[in-house]
C-alpha cells in the first residue's frame, strides 16, 4: 500500500525496493510478531518455499535464505521495519512513510486518510518469481453441540451472502469470495491479484511449526548478521524435530 501522490512509480521488484530505499524513498516492512508473516511472499520470489510435500521442511533447499538476506539488504539500505503493522499504518496515513507491505485489514482507514492517493499494488517479485503472500479465507465454523444449529446456521448464511460480501468490499476492502460480485475499486482488484498468486495457508498440522523457528531465523540473519543459510538450516532442523521428521 502506497501514497500515489508521494510515490506515483511505486516500486514492483525487489531491486526496484532497494534502488528506490537508496534513494530515499520511504518504505517500510512489518517485522515485530508478525516477521514470519510478512516475510513468507519473499520466499517464492527468491525460488523458495517452506514445506514439502510430505509435510518435511523445505527450506533448506533453497530460496528462503536468499529472501532474508535481501530483507537485511532492504534494512541496511533504509528500509524501516516496524514491530507493528498497525504503526507502520498510522505512518502511511500521517506522512512519514511513502508505503509499505500490507494486508487488506486497515484498507478503511488508509482510505479515509489518503483519500485517491492511496494506491495498492503487488508485492514487489524478485529474481526467481512472484512475490506469493499467504492467502487465508474468512469464514464461519459452527459448533456442533450449539443448542440452535439452524439459527447458527442462519446467522452464518446471512454473513457470508452477496450481500455481505459487497459490503465487506465496499466498506473494509475485502475482496469478495463469490467471483460474480464485481470488484468496482482497482486497489480491491490488485488486493485480488495478489491473492490468486498467493500459497493458500497450509491447514496441515506441521504448519504450525513453522512460526517459531523461522521467527528465530529472521531475528538472527536481519538483526544479528547469522548466515542466512545457516539460521535457515537450524530453523529446518527445529521445525522437522517439532513435527517427528
């Protein structure tokens, strides 16, 4: 998410990032938490990815050390990177960053504070594909023992309608499940591109085990100048022992 009047050639490749962050452009990344969040579309676009199919870690075998060692290039070159998307935000709006990657979750307000000026486009690709977010689905789970199943039911039905969905568009920047729900504003339409270039969010449990050791990964290489390949080995290594590999 950008600031169009402050930076109308938002940059589109991870190269493009670091000319742009020489040269004083404003960009900034979350970290924080949320770093082996926000970091996992760089691993597609440097040729990596995180699990096998087999549900073994995948990481070591190239790619993901690459992404983070650019994010400690990014930093070095001006980057800033911020322990909260909801500051990082709040620097977009105020005018103290010319933008940064993010979600869709606080599109009604960057849209109330910039107005037109507020652009959208795709994470940035890099040498060996497309930056790929993790794509997650909002939805409902109903409790099997609720006392009214069909009101639950209902209530879930009435959520998730065309209706709903336009209105979660229209008001929140949600880009809407039903594909026969026009997309009327071009910055919801490029949260959509992102999304069908996204990794659907693995569902399977050695997933969880991801989020630990690849947090401990990005601390060490970005801030503590581990070799990438090495804090990527050891997060490997703990996250297969985690899961019995």
């Amino acid at each position: 998410v950008y600031d169009r009047e402050r930076l109308p050639n938002p940059p589109r490749t991870t190269d493009e990032w670091l000319t742009a962050a020489e040269s004083g452009t404003r960009l900034g990344l979350v970290a924080g938490g949320a770093r082996a969040y926000y970091a996992y579309g760089f691993y597609a676009a440097f040729g990596g990815r995180i699990l096998s199919y087999d549900g073994s870690c995948a990481a070591d075998e190239g790619g993901v050390a690459d992404a983070l060692a650019w994010i400690r290039d990014a930093r070095e070159a001006g980057v800033e990177l911020f322990d909260d998307a909801w500051v990082a935000a709040d620097a977009l709006a105020n005018g103290e960053i010319d933008g940064f990657i993010e979600g869709n979750w606080r599109f009604g307000d960057l849209r109330e504070a910039l107005g037109d000026d507020l652009g959208v486009v795709r994470g940035p690709s890099g040498p060996d594909g497309l930056f790929r977010p993790l794509t997650g689905v909002d939805g409902y789970v109903l409790n099997a023992e609720s006392p009214d199943p069909a009101a639950s039911a209902a209530v879930a039905l009435a959520m998730t309608n065309r209706w709903a969905q336009r209105t979660l568009m229209e008001v929140a920047g949600h880009v809407p499940a039903d594909r026969t729900i026009p997309i009327t504003d071009p910055r919801v339409g490029a949260y959509a591109a992102a999304a069908a270039v996204g990794i659907p969010r693995p569902q399977r449990a050695e997933f969880d085990n991801y989020w630990g050791p690849f947090s401990a990964a990005f601390d060490a290489v970005v801030y503590d100048s581990l070799d990438p390949d090495d804090a990527v080995e050891a997060a490997c290594a703990a996250m297969d022992f985690a899961n019995g590999f």
